[in-house]
C-alpha cells in the first residue's frame, strides 16, 4: 500500500449504459477509488466524444460535470484516470460528443 493512496474510498458504483437522442451505446461503466472502466463498451460514432461524470443528462449537467478524457467509440475496454475527483458527488458517467453538444448515452451509477 503506497502512502500516496487516499485512506478513504469510496464504494464502487456500477451503471450500463443506454443511448439517448437517439444514438446507441453500450457497455458497462464501473466507478471505483482509481479510475472510471468501461467494458463491453461501444458507441455510435462522433467527432468529439468524451466521457463525463455528472448529475444528470442535459447540457446543463454535462457543463457542470467532470470530464475524464476523450473516449473511443470501437475501443471494448477503456479506463480513465480520476485525478483527485470526488466520484461520490456525482450520479452518471456520460458520453458527451464536446463538438455537436450531444449526449450520446448514460449510465447511471448505483
């Protein structure tokens, strides 16, 4: 165990994934202490994907979540490293398309 590690961690949150706005994605989306992993995963594909963690679905919620790097809409399994964020403050792990203000899909996390 590194010192570095955080004493607390949070419970690990798992959500699958559906498509909205009329997109497909799919996949399972797994939050724990280290990292957002997406299994299974795949979606249709955009110019500007990334993935998000936040409140909601709407723009509003994206615009005042966290965004965790760009994700690959063909790549199964994808991790992304959470750098200090508080998970536990959000409910929804999203793949936002930056470039057409687009939600593609959600998971929401339990």
């Amino acid at each position: 165990m590194s010192p570095s590690q955080p004493a607390m961690k949070a419970a690990d949150k798992t959500g699958m994934f559906a498509g909205l706005n009329g997109k497909e994605v799919s996949g399972t989306a797994q939050v724990s202490g280290s990292g957002v992993m997406l299994s299974g995963f795949s979606s249709d594909e955009g110019p500007d994907l990334h993935v998000y963690l936040t409140n909601g679905t709407d723009e509003a919620a994206v615009s005042a979540g966290k965004q965790l790097g760009a994700v690959k809409y063909d790549q199964k399994s994808q991790t992304f490293a959470l750098n200090g964020v508080d998970t536990s403050a959000y409910s929804t792990v999203v793949i936002h398309c930056d470039k057409a203000k687009a939600v593609f899909g959600a998971a929401k996390l339990s």
